[in-house]
C-alpha cells in the first residue's frame, strides 16, 4: 500500500521541463517512479532515494525535484537527525542546515559518599567508538571532546571497521588497544617494529573496483605484538543481540587468552558515551563499560583491564560491585575456595532512578532475585505492562510493537517507562477512559507503561493484544515486516493473577526472549542505592 501524500515523512519526485530552444523536440518521459533502498550502493552510501524515469528520455537542462518529507499537502516534514555531522556527503545533492545558539540545561542531585568500600576508583570507558576515517560519522577530533565534555568518559577509544579503512585514522581493525604513551612508545600502526604492513588499506569509498580487500589473520595479529606483551590489548569484536558490542580479551599475547566483559557503544553517529538509539538498526541505548581503577593513567587503566575488574551498563552511568566479605577480592579476581565452606560477597548497585529487581545468574540460568517491589506492607494500586526481547540474535533484531491495553477500570494516569522515554517517535497515549494504545521498538530492551487507578475502583480485568513486526532490511519499508511464527499478541488476566510476584506473562513463538507481562504493582518511591 502507498502512503498518502499527507502522510509524515513522505518523498516526492517531480519532473520540471526546461523551455526548448528553437526546433528543439520536446523530452518523451512519461512519469518517474521512487523508492528507497536500504542496500542499493556499497558503503559508506547505502541508503538511497531512487528515481526511476519511465518511458522516455530528459533534455539536457531537465530539473527532478525531490522532496524529503513533502508537506504542500498538509504532512509534517521528516524526521531530521538529531546529532552533528561535522562533515556530510551526499551524492547528488545536499541541502545544508542552518543552526542557532544552544544552551545547557544541568541538574544538580544529592551526591552520597561511602567511605566503607574496598573498591578501587569507579571509572566509566567507551572502548568502542568509530569516526569517519571507517563509517562512522564526525571526526575523531570532534568524537573525543564529545566524549569528556558531554558523555563525562574518563576513557575513550578510538576503532576502526575491518572491511573499510584508510590510511589516515590511527588504531588497530582487530580492536588493538595500544597501552603505552604515544610520546614516548609510538603504536605500531601502520607498520610494526619490522617495517612489515600492520593490516590492509583497501578503502570500498575511491578503491579499485575489482580490489579484493585483504584479510588480516588474527594469529598474525597476535604474532605482530607478541613481543610487547604488556603493551597491548587484543579484543576482537563481537556483536551481541542487545545491541551492546561485547568482547572477550586477550590479556596479552605473551600469557594467552582470558575472558573479561566489557559493553561500548560501536557509535556511528558522534555521540559516543552510550547515548540513546538513533538508529533502527541499534535500537537501544549504547553500552558501556566500568571500569576499577585506582588512578585514571594509562598504567593502571591497563592493569584494571588484564585483572578483569569491570562490569558493563547499558546508558545510564549504572554501578554494579561485587566484593568478598573479608575485602581481599573484587569482581575479575580468581580466587581459590574450600567447597565445604559458605562464601560470603558483598554487593553494591548504583542507579539514577530506582530498582525494581536485582538478578544474579550463572551459566545454568537465574540463582537468585531480589524482587524491591515485594518489599513493602502498601498494597498494589497500578498495573506494570511491560513487552519487550527481540526477533532474533542479530544486528537487524527490533521488534516493533503495535497494540492496546484495555481495562475494566477508568484509567487516570499512564506513565511510559524504558526505551519510550528515549524515542519520542514511540509512544503509548490514552485513546479513552479505558484504552491505551502503544507504538514502540525494542532490540533486546523493555518498553512498557504504569498504568494509575482510582485506589477505590481497581479493574478486575485487563486485556493486552496486538501486533509484532520486524525491520525491513531489504525491500519496501512500507510494507512492514511482520514476525513470520507469531504476528500477534492477546494477554487477558484477572487481577488475581497479576497480584503475585512476577505478574502474568507469555512469551512469543520465535525470536529471542519476546515476551509481554502484566503486573499489579504498590505506589512507592524505588531505591537508587541497594546494598
């Protein structure tokens, strides 16, 4: 089905004559056609506006207008990017954006001090950034200030994409962490110590065409910095399904293969620190890694590294420590235990909001839950609908969700929570008295809403339906892409069976961990701080 041309985000084409010379013939086109296209071009131009011209032929002089978000018949525009681009190409044609003077709006909270923890320093890293030297957006000089100034990193790396690099941006395709001072220790890039070629150079952007870009072996990359063993860190990157860029470390090259966590941002888009989604293809919040540290200096930053003393967020600056009761190891520490004997840990979680539930998990599933909202004598006077997972476990894994939920109770009050307070292009609005209905995105993430009764009249029934759909990767966009093995949801409970803890839940055939719940929850004010 085509859009309306009253439609947001609606792309015209018009065809526009110019005036024929003397005995000049007329041009024969007879209509155009347009579409887009996720992957019509290589890299870094893959997404394209195409016009097809039927039936005919242009004069030289001939204009094809095109409107990005048409409104001469009453639609808003298009949605424009929310994030600077110190430099743009776009082929064909750019329409430059003037902009305004800004201003900074800061939010001052009551800072608390613990002065009992046998932790180190608590540092925040985005390890995992790229700029336009690969496909990234903005520059390098323009990403790392961005990175102090207004993200608040204490640390920030610099990587660059194996299939498409330059000679000009510094850093390793196979995520080389080059440890030492650069004054003092340059990197070894573009060459190592032997003058041998540190990886390949083939660009997709002015390369040839029939180049076939090189392939960098890993155990040639660890063979290159062997020899500094303690200078390097390897860390080959892997996508995770929640769109968090998580690796294992090769500590060092010398002592072999250890596995350590860490979540970073792989921002495209300028605005590294674990910002919110931009992009369909990256639908939620960007990760981050924390970092134990002592000192904020090159040695020990390293040292913090190899020893695994980290943990991973996702955004929001959250803590998470973990330590053992007598203080003599943190998380990372490999320690040796009696199995007879209990083992006693300690663990700290910071946050901005509050948490409803803390988790612990091993490698067989959940061991242990704390669930806060339990904790409290105030009976439950709202409804907790929540929905969320993905389609599957790979970078084009949103699920977009279309649906309503319906009461048997007025409704005086909805307050979305989760990825809906970062889109504003998603949204769960009160259609009436009883209904509210929800368009939002997940990638791995929860969406969801707090739906508020009169205490005196709480339903006694609610129903949640509607529909799953996916991104469209190739095709038409406007045709939607609706998940194959369950396209639709419907989950009706009673009040009695959202009163327990957990609520009613059900889950979705396919994808990864879809699921949508309804939970009867107390009004209360949940803690940042759980010790």
């Amino acid at each position: 089905m085509r859009p309306k041309a009253t439609t947001n985000n609606y792309v015209s084409a018009e065809y526009v004559p110019k005036l024929l010379l003397p005995s000049q013939e007329p041009a024969t086109v007879q209509s155009l056609g347009i579409r887009f296209d996720q992957k019509s071009h290589e890299r870094p131009f893959q997404k394209a506006v195409i016009i097809d011209i039927y039936d005919g032929y242009l004069n030289l002089g001939d204009q094809i207008i095109i409107r990005l978000g048409d409104r001469r018949l009453g639609a808003k525009g298009t949605r424009a990017q929310t994030f600077v681009e110190s430099r743009f190409k776009w082929r064909f044609y750019i329409d430059p954006v003037g902009t305004s003077d800004g201003y900074y709006r800061i939010a001052a909270i009551d800072l608390t001090v613990l002065h009992n923890l046998d932790t180190p320093k608590v540092l925040f890293g985005d390890l995992h950034v790229h700029s336009d030297g690969t496909v990234g957006t903005g520059s390098s000089v323009h990403n790392f200030p961005y990175g102090r100034e207004i993200a608040g990193l204490d640390v920030l790396g610099y990587t660059a994409n194996d299939f498409q690099i330059t000679k000009d941006p510094a850093g390793g395709g196979h995520n080389v962490v080059f440890l030492e001072d650069p004054a003092t220790h340059p990197p070894e890039f573009q060459f190592d110590c032997h003058g041998n070629v540190a990886r390949s150079f083939e660009g997709l952007e002015n390369g040839p065409k029939d180049l076939v870009p090189g392939a960098w072996l890993l155990d040639e990359v660890y063979a290159t910095y062997a020899h500094a063993a303690d200078s390097h860190l390897l860390t080959p990157h892997k996508l995770a399904v929640l769109g968090i860029n998580s690796s294992d470390c090769f500590e060092t090259p010398s002592e072999g293969v250890g596995s350590w966590v860490f979540a970073n941002s792989d921002e495209h888009r300028g605005r590294c620190g674990g910002g919110v989604p931009g992009t369909a293809v990256f639908g939620t919040r960007g990760g981050l890694t924390g970092i134990l540290s002592s000192r904020l200096d090159r040695k020990n930053f390293a040292q913090a590294l190899r020893e695994r003393h980290t943990f991973v967020t996702t955004g929001q600056c959250l803590v998470g420590l973990v330590l053992t009761k007598n203080g003599t190891a943190i998380q990372g520490d490999e320690i040796e235990h009696l199995a007879n004997e209990p083992l006693g840990l300690v663990n700290h979680f910071l946050g901005d909001i509050g948490f409803s539930s803390i988790e612990a998990f091993d490698a067989s599933g959940q061991i242990w839950q704390r669930r806060l909202l339990s904790e409290t004598d105030k009976a439950p006077t709202l409804f907790r609908v929540a929905w969320g997972g993905a389609r599957l476990s790979d970078r084009y894994c949103e699920a977009i969700w279309t649906g309503t939920v319906e009461t048997q109770s007025a409704i005086t009050r909805v307050v979305p929570f989760g990825g809906l307070e970062d889109n504003p292009e998603d949204q769960a609005v009160q259609k009436d008295a009883q209904t509210i209905c929800f368009h939002s995105h997940t990638s791995g993430d929860v969406d969801g809403v707090h739906v508020y009764f009169d205490p005196t009249a709480l339903p006694s029934q609610t129903s949640i339906r509607g529909t799953i759909g996916g991104y469209v990767k190739v095709g038409d966009a406007l045709t939607g892409n609706p998940h194959k093995p369950q396209p639709n949801f419907q989950l009706e409970a009673s009040w009695d069976e959202v009163v327990p803890p957990g609520g009613k839940s059900i889950g979705m055939l396919g994808g990864c961990e879809l699921f949508v719940r309804v939970k009867a929850i107390p009004e209360i004010s949940l803690p940042r701080r759980i010790q």
